[in-house]
C-alpha cells in the first residue's frame, strides 16, 4: 500500500497535497506518513499476536524524535547504537527497559550511562568490550545483562557496505568461538547473561538467509543450555528488505511464520530489530527542479536536494523512484540524470529518469525514510532540511529547517596578533 499517491492530478501525503507542504516549508524537504509508520509496526504487533516477544526499532532508521513518539505509543522497544540515540529515546518518552544497545565500538561512558538508566540488554561484540562492561558493572555494583551477537558467516546477498554476518565483517564473535566467550562471560561476577543476538545484514528479499542463521544461533543456544548457560530471549536482529523498485520482500506475516517455525516452542523471547521496514516507504523527499541543462546527448535535471540530504544513491547504487509532484503539460518527456548542487560528480539522486519537467517544478523521491535525514550532512555548509509528519489531512512541522548561523554556532575565529 502507498501512502504517497496521486489524487485529483496531484501527489498526497495521506491527506495533504505535497505541493502544500512545499509550498509552505520548502524545498528540499523530507516528510513522513504516521499513518505508514504505525501500520508498518503494527504489521509485526499483529504477525507476532500470542508470542513472547519484543520489537525494537532500529533508531539509526530514523531518529526523529516524533517518529520515536508515534512508535513508543505503539509499545516499541528500540534498538541503538550511541547515548545519543539513548537519549533521544528517553525524550520520546520510550522504555529503557525494552530498548537493547547494540553497536560494535561502545564506550565506556555510554556503557555507564546505559546501565545507569536500565536498558534491557547490550547486544556484546567482543571479548573486550564484555570485560569493560564486567569492570563498570562492578564499580557501579550493579548486574549488566547481555547477549552476545554471534557472527553466523552467512551471506545476507546484500549490498556488501550492509551486510553484517560474514567473517569479513566487522560485526559480532565467530560463532565458532561464542560459546568459549559464553563460558568466559558466565563466570563474571556482574555480568547476567539472558540472550543470544544475531544480525546478518540489511535489504534482505528472502528469508532463506535469516533462517540459515536462525539454525546456526538455535545450535547454539542447545549447546549452552546443555552446559547450563540457559539464555531467556534470542535476537534475530532487522534487516527485512521493503521494495524500492522491482524488489520482492516477503510479507512480514511470512517472515514471522518460518522463524516461529524454526524456534520449535523453546519458550525463547523472539526479539526484532526492524527499521528500513517501518520507515522507508514511510517518507519521501520533496525537492525542486533548478535548471534544466543539456550537455550533448546527456540532460541533466539539476535540483536543490543533494547528496549531503540523500546520501544513498551516491554511497549504495540504491534506487529511489522519482517523480514530479503534477503532470508538466508544458515540457516534453525526456531521460533525464536528477543531480544536486554539491561539487561531486557522485551527487546524484537517480540518473536516466523518464521526466518531463521545468525548472519550477517539484519532485517527490520516494522510499526516503530510513537512512535519509539520519545519514545527511552539512556537506558545502549546506543546512539540513526540514522534515513534516502528515496525520489524516494535518501536517506538522517536527525539525525546522537549519540555518546558515547555526552551522558556525560553536566556531570561533582565531584571536587577532596583538
């Protein structure tokens, strides 16, 4: 189902006209769908009905604090990788207690403050970061619960910047050797060992991979429990892959059945880590057409959004559909490369492009919901746009547009000679 659809010869956010929001916000702009947002997480509420379970939602997706706000009334736990994203959701007003910290280089001043706020768990990377944890759990004479996220090898067929479960990967212990760290973490006096994580990749369109890794972590858990490590949830981490072009993901409800399928009534707590499938098709980014320039045989449509406001099809290849807001009846179709004012050659947000625009004229760039405003930058001391969520036929404004003078708050010249 699509949230941004053409209505009465013009593109909508639910009920609002994109030309509305743009015309009052401007451009570029991102702008969000509730109404998408809340089905997409409900879809996994209602595929897991019955189960012991817990869904956080990957915060890196999309961070925005009223994004937090509409899932966190939903009852999401989150997943999070900083004390930023920690922060942002005890100001969203999200439960510590269902929120999981995951992340392959924490330190020592966000394992302190996690603790003191009472996460549910850290999801632990390495043998060393397992003994800082130890170390600060002492000090603060305090149990810290942990998973440790085991590296299955399994080739997620993933972009390989997103895929997480191969030994090539920064990610995660050798699964080979989690269960030595296992007995290691056992014996520590403040660690609580309560789960098992694993997290193969990102964009996945088939389940057959999540289930060659659920097989691997469900050896793995009987051979803990055989050496009485009896661990409470297992962690299938995110990755389910949401459709951009001409991809096929699996329905969620699908994807649920086979993992329940596979954990066989072991009485483990299933948890989830989604982000891209909650909130990808749950954005676009307006942006308006510039000029219009011709080199050769190659026409370049030049826009106001860049790489430094999508960064994705610069960095992964990734395909976003693009379209105008209203049929341009004044201008002929042509092919189009949709690029941004950045001076990189890489700046681009869709190339060979079936268009017909003006200068003037605005575009819609779909599936720019996760990874988009999280992953932009003030690349060319460009300010960051705003983003907008629509409810039924409301908009409202949920991050302004930064401004010049706030990108030089905090700098400061170099005193004159005396």
């Amino acid at each position: 189902m699509s949230y941004f659809a053409c209505s009465k010869g013009q593109l909508y956010a639910e009920g609002v006209a994109l030309a509305d929001i743009a015309a009052q916000h401007g451009t570029p702009a991102y702008v969000y769908s509730k109404k998408a947002l809340s089905e997409h997480f409900l879809a996994y509420q209602v595929a897991l009905a019955g189960t012991s379970n817990l869904i956080c939602y990957a915060v890196k997706a999309n961070s925005n604090l009223a994004v937090l706000k509409v899932l966190a009334d939903l009852g999401a736990g989150f997943d999070i990788v900083s004390a930023g994203e920690l922060q942002r959701v005890i100001a969203a007003g999200g439960d510590t207690g269902k929120t999981v910290f995951s992340g392959v280089g924490k330190n020592a001043e966000e394992i302190e403050y996690a603790l003191k706020v009472g996460i549910h768990c850290f999801n632990v990377e390495s043998e060393s970061e397992l003994e800082v944890i130890q170390r600060i759990a002492a000090r603060l004479d305090t149990k810290a619960a942990v998973s440790l996220r085991v590296n299955p090898d399994v080739d997620a067929q993933s972009h390989p910047y997103i895929s997480t479960g191969l030994k090539e990967n920064k990610f995660g212990i050798d699964i080979d050797t989690a269960f030595g760290v296992y007995q290691h973490a056992a014996e520590l006096s403040h660690i609580d060992i309560i789960g098992v994580d694993c997290h193969i990749g990102s964009q996945l369109t088939e389940i057959s991979p999540f289930l060659e890794a659920l097989e691997l972590t469900l050896a793995l858990v009987d051979k803990l429990a055989n050496a009485g490590i009896n661990v409470k949830h297992l962690d299938l981490g995110g990755g389910l892959g949401v459709r951009y072009k001409d991809e096929c993901p699996p329905p969620i409800g699908d994807y649920i059945r086979a993992v329940l399928d596979k954990l066989n009534d072991r009485g483990l707590t299933l948890i989830l880590e989604p982000g891209r499938s909650i909130t990808a098709n749950a954005g676009v980014l307006l942006t308006r057409v510039e000029h219009i320039k011709n080199n050769g045989d190659k026409n370049f449509a030049v826009v106001d959004a860049a790489m430094n406001d999508m960064i994705r099809p610069a960095l992964y290849d990734a395909w976003l559909n693009i379209e105008p807001l209203r049929p341009n009846e004044n201008a002929p179709e042509k092919i189009y490369d949709v690029v941004g004012p950045v001076c990189e050659t890489g700046d681009f947000l869709g190339k060979q492009r079936a268009l017909a625009i003006m200068p003037g004229d605005i575009l819609c760039v779909h599936s720019a919901g996760a990874y988009g405003f999280t992953m932009s930058s003030n690349y060319n001391s460009r300010p960051r746009p705003p983003e907008i969520m629509v409810d039924g036929s409301n908009m409202h404004l949920i991050r302004e547009r930064e401004t010049i003078e706030r990108l030089m708050h905090g700098e400061h010249l170099l005193p004159e000679p005396e």
